[in-house]
C-alpha cells in the first residue's frame, strides 16, 4: 500500500478490543475513511493516551496507508494540524462545533474526495474556536447552507420584493407561495438571503438574531439538508444548540 500525507477531521471515534480504537476521519485527499489505531488507548506512565488525538472535531496532518479495495485504513503518523485554545474549554463554542460534527455525521456517507467541503469545515471549526460569540452563534446557520453549497443544492437566488420566498425542496427564491409547507417567506427569507452571500466570515457578527428566530432557522436549514439528504435523521445535538445559544 502506498504512503500519503492528508490532513483530516475525526467525526466519531469508538472502542476496539482492549488498547485500540477505531475512527471515521473526513479526510482532504480521501473523502470519508475508517482507521484502526492500535494501541491509542493504552498509556505511558504520566502521559495521555494517544486516543485524545481522536476526540470529534480534532483537526489532524496525518501519513496514511490507503488500499481502495478496503474497508479500514491505517495510520502510520499523525499530529495535530490545528491546536484548538478554547473549543474544549468553553461550553458554547464546544457545543457549536459538536453540532457540525453531527451535521457531517448525518451528511457524509460516501468516501468522496471534496477538498472544497473539506477546507470549508476545517475553516468554520477554526472560526468557532478563535471567533467572537456573536460569530460563534451564527456559524451553524452559514454552515449549514454552504455545506448545501458545496454538495450540489445551492440555494439560487435572493429575496427581494419579486421573489420573497424561499422553497426549500427547491432551492430558489420565488416569487409565490410553494404548493408545499417547506418554504420560508419574510424575515426568515431574508436572512437566509444575507446569510447565504456572506463572503467574509467576520460579516456574521453583523447579523442580529434573537432566540427564537435563530431556532426556526435552524430548524428549517435541517428540513433544507434533509430534503436534499436521503436518511438524513434528527439531530440530537440540536435541542442543545437551542438551550446553549439561547
């Protein structure tokens, strides 16, 4: 098997046997992969286990042996690309970025190379680690509609007078009420306009959203993702989300 040298993201990591573990990393060369790593939860006397290297949402450079006619891989080396400083400490932003892990949980089932989708979750859990609260807050919301974006259903269009509503099952503006219940019409169209043309990260702190209207974005961008999504699910980290962003 050949050697390769790709950065990845850990979605979930579960027990094997007694000392090793078996994880699914989106990776930027691969797609969606599972590794077995032998021994990372034995350690050293005074030293952690190398299974916190594995933690979901942990961003990683790692040297892969990687064999398509298999089912699980095996990393040769692997360090941490991007040390997070307050992802595992602060409460919001650690709940922010276990929703998008939930999110690709949900999404990524395929073992697709997309390095656009890889760099676009790389930077948004970056961004909820250094980021401001109100951008923190705000990120799930662009997330969620460019992760659309970058798997072939873009929302087209903007809201506007013409068009002031937002059909979901299609993904276009349009100008009359869609003969289904999955569409969004007046503020809520409108935002999802602003959000969705957001070119600058920074550009989310300007975007003022109380309680409740966050939540029925949210809820309707997962309605957006599960209508595009064969089995997508419920989330279960999104009533966290709710209580936690307040």
């Amino acid at each position: 098997m050949q050697l390769h040298n790709t950065k990845g993201i850990v979605l979930r990591t579960v027990k094997y046997g007694d000392t090793s573990i078996i994880t699914t990393i989106y990776t930027e060369l691969f797609g969606v992969q599972s590794y077995i790593v032998k021994g990372a939860r034995q350690a050293a006397k005074g030293k952690q286990g190398k299974a916190v290297y594995f933690q979901a949402a942990t961003i990683l450079d790692m040297a892969v042996y990687h064999n398509e006619q298999k089912h699980l891989q095996f990393i040769k080396e692997y360090h941490l690309a991007y040390p997070y400083q307050a992802i595992q400490a602060d409460v919001v932003k650690n709940c922010v970025s276990m929703y998008i892990v939930e999110v690709l949980q949900h999404t990524l089932k395929q073992p697709e190379a997309n390095p656009d989708l890889f760099y676009l979750i790389e930077n948004t859990l970056q961004q909820v680690d250094k980021g401001s609260n109100a951008l923190t807050a705000n990120l799930p919301l662009y997330f969620m509609l460019h992760l659309g974006n970058q798997l072939g259903f873009q929302v087209q269009g903007n809201y506007s007078l013409a068009t002031p509503y937002l059909d979901l099952a299609e993904g276009f503006f349009v100008p009359e009420t869609p003969n289904h219940a999955y569409y969004l019409t007046d503020e809520l169209a409108m935002l999802t306009s602003q959000i969705n043309n957001i070119v600058y990260y920074t550009d989310l702190e300007n975007i003022k959203l109380n309680r409740q209207v966050r939540i029925q974005l949210l809820e309707a961008y997962g309605q957006y993702l599960s209508l595009h999504i064969t089995d997508f699910g419920i989330l279960k980290t999104l009533p966290v989300l709710h209580e936690i962003l307040g």
